[in-house]
C-alpha cells in the first residue's frame, strides 16, 4: 500500500470541474459517489456500486478497488475476505465529476459475491421480449450466465448476506 495522501480540490467552478486538471469529484448527500466497474480487457461490466471519500483515496492511492458497503455501513476493500481483489487499471471520472469508472483485472475471474464473474448474470426481456416472456405484468428474467466462479458458502460461511432487503 502507498503511503502517498490524496486529496481533492475544492469545487470552485462548472470550468474547473468539466475542462480542468484538478480532481474535485462531487460526493451525493450521503458522502457518496457512483461507481461503474468492468472488466479491462473484455470491457464486460462487473459491478456498480459507491465509493466515500476515504474509498475513492484508497483505491487512487493502493491502486485496488475500495467501495463503501451501504448496507454494511463500512469501507470495503474488494476481495479481502474472498481473495477475488480488483487491481485498478484505469480510473476514469466523468464530466462533472460525479461518477467513477474503474477498469480492472480481477484475481480469481469473479466480482460478484454470488459467485458469478459479472453482478449482471440475469437480463430484463424489453419491447416484443418483455410481451412474450411476461406471465400477468410480472417479468421473467433471463439467466445470462448460470455457472459460478465460486461457492459463496465456501468463501463467506453461512452469514445472511446483509445486501438483501
């Protein structure tokens, strides 16, 4: 892990923000800002989730991917309990700086603490899909991925996972 201290900028202007050098990202009401995760070689999105202030400094500093766990209430250094570590590639920030985007290799070939390699293992049928799969206005969803990477129960134990409900 670095050492190194990260700060941000002070938002001072929309120019400084859309056309400038300086890192001022936009945290929402709860100290927080979205992050986008995929792949850095397929480009297959992995995961979407939140970084606080201290998450986006720690992944910027140790160059691995920290979030902020919402239902936990806790900073979350992915891969730390199931070995599955997200080493950062490229971090991008979009133009008013208020969402992230991390590309990066995973060690273990999952991101997913169901077991799947993408939190995206399932598609929503639109348009003429949607009006052949739906059964009384309720959707079926369809698998798009069915094999685990990993055995959940193997990595976590049988803790209820706090992420539900």
């Amino acid at each position: 892990m670095s050492g190194a201290t990260v700060r941000f900028q002070a938002r001072t202007s929309v120019e400084q923000v859309e056309e400038g050098n300086e890192l001022a990202p936009r945290f929402d009401e709860r100290g927080l800002i979205t992050v986008v995760t995929t792949d850095a070689v397929s480009g297959e999105v992995l995961m979407q989730g939140y970084m606080n202030a201290e998450a986006l400094q720690l992944t910027i500093s140790t160059g691995e991917a920290h979030y902020w766990s919402r239902s936990r209430q806790v900073l979350w250094h992915k891969g730390a309990t199931s070995g599955l570590v997200q080493t950062v590639r490229e971090l991008l920030i979009d133009d008013d700086q208020d969402c992230v985007w991390l590309r990066v290799d995973v060690a273990g070939g999952a991101s997913c603490h169901v077991g799947y390699r993408s939190c995206f293992y399932r598609r929503v049928p639109v348009g003429s899909d949607f009006a052949s799969s739906q059964q009384d206005g309720h959707v079926a969803l369809e698998w798009t991925d069915t094999e685990k990477v990993f055995d959940p129960e193997k990595v976590y134990g049988d803790a209820p996972n706090p992420t539900i409900l």
